[in-house]
C-alpha cells in the first residue's frame, strides 16, 4: 500500500466509531420501550407461575399458535426478575449484544481460515452487518422495541450469532485438542434452547448445520474432522429436537388441522417466497443494499494492497464459485425461514423478515468482500497512488457520514417519537397504579396512540389486551374509550 499502513488504521477506527454511534442511538430507543399487548399476558404468566412452570404450562394448554413456543416465555420470565425496569434493561442489552456476538462470529471465522489482520476490523464487520440490520429492518419497532416480539424474532438470532462463534472456536480448537463431551452436550443444549424460541430461525438453522455437517467432513483431515463432525452433529439434533418439540406440541397440531398444506407446496411457495422478497428488496432500498457489499469491497481490496503476491488461477477460479454460491445458499436459508410461515400462515409478517433480511445483507457482504478479493490486482493506469486515496477517501467518506446520517435520523425523528409515547404511558401507569392503591377494581383510561402498529387498549373490557392488563394491574376490568 503507497500510503501508511497506520492511516488505513486511523480510517477505519474512525469508521467503527462511526458504526457504534450509530449502533448506540439504536440502542437508546430501547430506553423508551414499555409495555404493550402480549408483554401483559405474558408478564401475568410469568408472574404467578415460576419461568419454567409457565413455559410447560402454556406449552401444554396450546391454546394459541405460539403456545409451542418454549424458549421465548423462559426468558421473558428471566427478563421479569430483572425489576422495574427490565423491559427497557432486556431491550438495550439484546442491541449491544447483538453487535458483540457478530463481531465474535467475525473474528472466529477469520482465525478458523487463518486470515491476518487486526482486531479492529472484526468488530467493523460486525459492527457494520449489526448496522445495515436495523436500517433495513422491514418493520424494526415490532422486531426489536417490542420485548414480546423481540424475544420470538430478535433474541433466537442474538443468541444465535454466540453459538455459532463458540461453534466456530471449538472446531477451530479440535485441530489441537481432544474433543469434549462437555462441549459437545454443551452445543446440544444451546441449540435446544435457542431453536425454542420460533419456527423460522430454527429451521434456518437445522438447514445451515445440515449443509455444514458435510463440508465438515469433505474439508477437514482424518482425524480432525470425526471430532469437529460430532460436534456439528450433536449441534444439529438440539436444533432438530427443538423443531419437532415445536411440531408435535398441542399447539402445532392445531396450526396442522388448520393449514392441510403438502410438502411440496410448502417448498415451492417458500423458494418463490425467497425469490420475491430478494427481488422486493432490492427495489425497495437498493442504495443501502449497494452499500452493504460496497463498504467490504474496497475495505478488504485496500487492506489487500499490502499483499504482493498475485491470485493463482486456482484461487480466482475458487473466488468465482464462492461468489456465484453465496446468493444461492442466501435464497436457501431465506426460503428455510420461510417454510414455517408458508406452513402455519402464509407470506411472513414483517417482523419475521427481520432474519431474513440479516441473511441477504450478509450475503452481499461476503459477495463485497470476495470481488474486493478478485480486484487485489486491478491497478489504476495513471496514477497508483492517487488511485489508492480516492478508494480509501470513498470508503472514510460512506463509512463514516452513512452511518452517522443514520444516527441523526433516529435523533431528530424516532427518539422524539419513541419518548413522548413512553412519557404518556409512564403517565397512564401511575395514575392506574395510584387508583389501584385506592381500593379501584374497575378503570377508564385514556388510550394511546399505537406504536408501530401493535394493538392499544380498547373500549371493550373483554379485548384480550385489557383482559390481559387488567390481570397485570389487579384490576377486575380496564377500558380505553
């Protein structure tokens, strides 16, 4: 590279900056996050019954299509004894998590395939996947600010990008050391838990071990590759047993009575589902797209300048087929995360998108980041080191100002938005408190604007969010005319 490698250094501190000032106003929404419709059911579950009694109990009642849902109620019950203010604690901490755990999926990765470069850089790609997954969040309030919601779309994926670094890190550690039963029940169980929490994550990642389990063992040597196989295979069955704890539960035999759906049809409306939403969203929002594969082809092909060393044909012709595989294992894991909602409704809501669209920014990172690969070569005819510059300068300049245009969005029009919401709830809460303190049995209470679309109080007392509130309060009835 013409110039200094510390100034690439400074660039792209300044850039992670960037990403986590804007991560940060993401977070900070979760401050303003309260309670709403589900959150009381499940608050009142949760409350007169211990986590684990109440994940059994609604499992084996099935009254409703989440009823088969374990892992979600569990931690909702853990999130409750957390105090007054657990919602706005689980909200934020989930957000930070998230960056954390990709920025370690990152960095297991890259030590797993030996590649050199520095500690920053892992946790800008996580950082800047955990970025462009909020902004193109289909519908970010109902899958991250709304802990009901959040917990079945948001958490599985939080708690997933974890497993998959420790995942990453013992199959990387079996090279030099025994396997352990430990780690490997360990895996099981985590995959268990975390397969609990909703259909589509789980079923994405039944699909991606699947295919996993097979490049394990055509890749690895001999004796590695037993251990890393048990491994991924003991990963898998916690994630299976998860599945089909969820398709023989009482609620999902209800979901099979109602949806007399073939397993043809299931795999064809998926696939196509797939294809739609990818082509969907490219219209939609085509420059942050752009952006996403963008931003990792001129990283990696500045951070390349450094290598003298030419691709071989073997290498350029290996690139070529991760870049042509890449979209098309994205629109198999898109079309796995699907299925259960071609299964039990039709079309996935917005909020179960959420994983989805993680997946296609994901793709076209990777995709970004192997052409940057490919190009290490391309030189500029007339001036190498002022070919050099404007890369680097275009990427400081998308880097830092995109992410940043994002945070002052959130500043000046969803921060004003999500507080005034919450000061009127906080208002709303203390006076049915002060009532209730007051010997009051039945309330009318003013009702709010809804937010993001998630279901306020109604004038009738038998709506099942005031049944719901009025058990979480204590109240006999609550109504908002």
């Amino acid at each position: 590279m013409i110039f200094e490698k510390k100034i690439f250094r400074y660039t792209l501190v300044t850039c992670l900056i960037a990403m986590l000032i804007a991560i940060g106003t993401y977070a900070y929404l979760g401050i303003f996050s309260r309670y709403r419709a589900d959150d009381y059911c499940e608050a009142v579950r949760v409350r007169n019954l211990s986590p684990v009694d109440a994940v059994f109990d609604r499992y084996l009642a099935g009254a409703t299509r989440a009823s088969n849902r374990y892992s979600n109620l569990l931690f909702v019950g853990i999130s409750e004894m957390l105090g007054n203010n657990n919602m706005q604690v689980t909200i934020v901490s989930m957000i930070l998590l998230w960056g954390a755990g990709l920025s370690w999926c990152v960095h297991e990765i890259r030590r797993y395939m030996k590649i050199d470069w520095f500690l920053p850089l892992d946790v800008f790609w996580g950082t800047t996947l955990s970025f462009f997954s909020f902004l193109q969040a289909p519908h970010l309030f109902q899958s991250v600010f709304w802990r009901s919601s959040m917990m079945t779309h948001f958490a599985p994926l939080v708690f997933g990008s974890f497993l998959f670094a420790f995942l990453v890190r013992q199959l990387r550690r079996l090279k030099i050391s025994p396997s352990s039963h430990l780690i490997n029940s360990f895996a099981f169980f985590a995959a268990f838990i975390i397969a609990g929490f909703s259909e589509p994550p789980a079923a994405t990642m039944v699909t991606a071990l699947a295919l996993l389990m097979p490049m394990t063992w055509l890749c690895g040597k001999h004796l590695v590759k037993q251990k890393q196989l048990a491994l991924v295979a003991w990963t898998f069955a916690g994630t299976f047993l998860g599945i089909m704890t969820m398709i023989f539960s009482p609620a999902g035999a209800n979901i099979a009575q109602a949806r007399d759906l073939s397993f043809l049809v299931i795999l064809s409306r998926s696939f196509l589902y797939s294809f739609l939403f990818t082509i969907d969203s490219l219209k939609i929002i085509p420059l942050p797209i752009v952006l996403s594969a963008l931003m990792p082809l001129m990283l990696i092909w500045l951070y390349r300048q450094v290598d003298p060393s030419p691709l071989s044909r073997n290498n350029i012709y290996i690139i070529l087929i991760e870049i042509v595989a890449t979209p098309v294992l994205m629109w198999l894991l898109i079309a796995a995360g699907f299925a259960p909602s071609v299964y039990g409704q039709n079309y996935p809501v917005e909020r179960m998108r959420f994983l989805a669209r993680t997946i296609m920014i994901a793709a076209f990172m990777v995709d970004g980041a192997l052409f940057g690969v490919l190009l290490k070569d391309m030189q500029f005819k007339y001036n190498r080191i002022l070919g050099e510059w404007a890369v680097l300068t275009l990427f400081a300049v998308v880097a830092i100002v995109y992410p940043l245009r994002a945070a002052l969005h959130v500043y000046k029009f969803d921060i004003p938005e999500f507080r005034t919401n919450a000061e009127s709830w906080d208002i709303r809460d203390a006076q049915i408190r002060l009532a209730v303190e007051q010997g009051a049995t039945d309330l009318v209470v003013v009702q709010l604007d809804s937010m993001g679309g998630v279901v306020e109080y109604k004038g009738n007392r038998s709506f099942w969010v005031n049944v719901c509130a009025a058990r979480y309060y204590g109240l006999d009835s609550l109504i908002a005319p």
